[in-house]
C-alpha cells in the first residue's frame, strides 16, 4: 500500500486532481473490507445458505424475540424493500413465522421458530470467528478502535 497522506479539501485551497488517490479514499477502503468480510462470511456460513442481511434479521429476532418486519428492518439498517424480501425468504425456509399483533391487527410481528432458533443458535459461534478472522490482521487495541470508529459514523 503506498504511504501518500490522503489530502482533506480544507487543508488546501488548491488541491489538484493529482492529489486524489482513490486507494485512500473512505469509499474504496471501506467497500475492499467489506469484501474481505463478505468472503470470511461465505466460507464460514456458506454451508448452511445463508446471507449476511438473513443472519442478521435472525440474530436481531433472536435478540428482540418479536418485531415487526418495520421494526426488524430499521433495528438492522434494511430498508422496506430488502428486509421484505429477507423475511419472505426465511419464512419460506421455515425458520421465522408472523402472528398478527394484537394491539395492531394491521400489523404482523415476526418471530423465530423451534427451527429457526436452533438455527441462529449453530450460527452465532460462526459469527464469532468471522469477526475475528476479519480483524485478525490488526492489534487488539487496533481492533477496539475500528470498531468504535465504524460505530462512530454508521
């Protein structure tokens, strides 16, 4: 990786366009960690077909025990479209079921089954190594603080 000091547009009132290395950029970095993630994720959930948005509506569910699919896909950063399609998917697998809200009747709450409890309980040690086979390359104290950086601007 080259060593160029990425350029802030306030430092300067005459940046170039030569100063501008995408390698640097928050952009390129994040979405090459996120493929690096993504790659630690498959091989280690691979098997049991299952994507990082799914294993994330079950472990929130897991956590919250019943939530609306609104609810469920704000507590998990999906929007309206994608979390439809995740719930519609686990549910077509079994491993989630809805019940209509008893405050509400409009509205559906979701929750885990007998199969997708057990499910979510096989994956979580998974969930584990990905996060550490990820950070792997930093120091411990390296990764408290990309953790705590990433919770600072998400």
């Amino acid at each position: 990786m080259t060593h160029v000091k990425p350029l802030k547009k306030q430092e300067t009132d005459s940046c170039s366009i030569d100063d501008y290395h995408v390698e640097l950029q928050i952009g390129h970095l994040l979405r090459r960690a996120h493929q690096r993630a993504s790659a630690i994720f498959q091989s280690n959930m691979g098997y049991q077909q299952i994507t990082p948005t799914q294993f994330a509506a079950l472990c929130k569910l897991r956590d919250e025990g019943e939530l609306s699919q609104n609810h469920l896909g704000r507590l998990t950063a999906m929007d309206p479209a994608t979390i439809q399609g995740v719930t519609r998917r686990l549910m077509d697998r079994g491993l989630i079921e809805t019940r209509p809200d008893q405050s509400d009747r409009r509205r559906m709450l979701l929750r885990l089954t007998d199969a997708g409890q057990v499910m979510i309980a096989t994956l979580i040690p998974h969930g584990f190594d990905i996060t550490d086979e990820t950070l792997a390359p930093l120091s411990p104290e390296e990764q408290e603080m990309i953790i705590t950086l990433l919770q600072k601007i998400s």
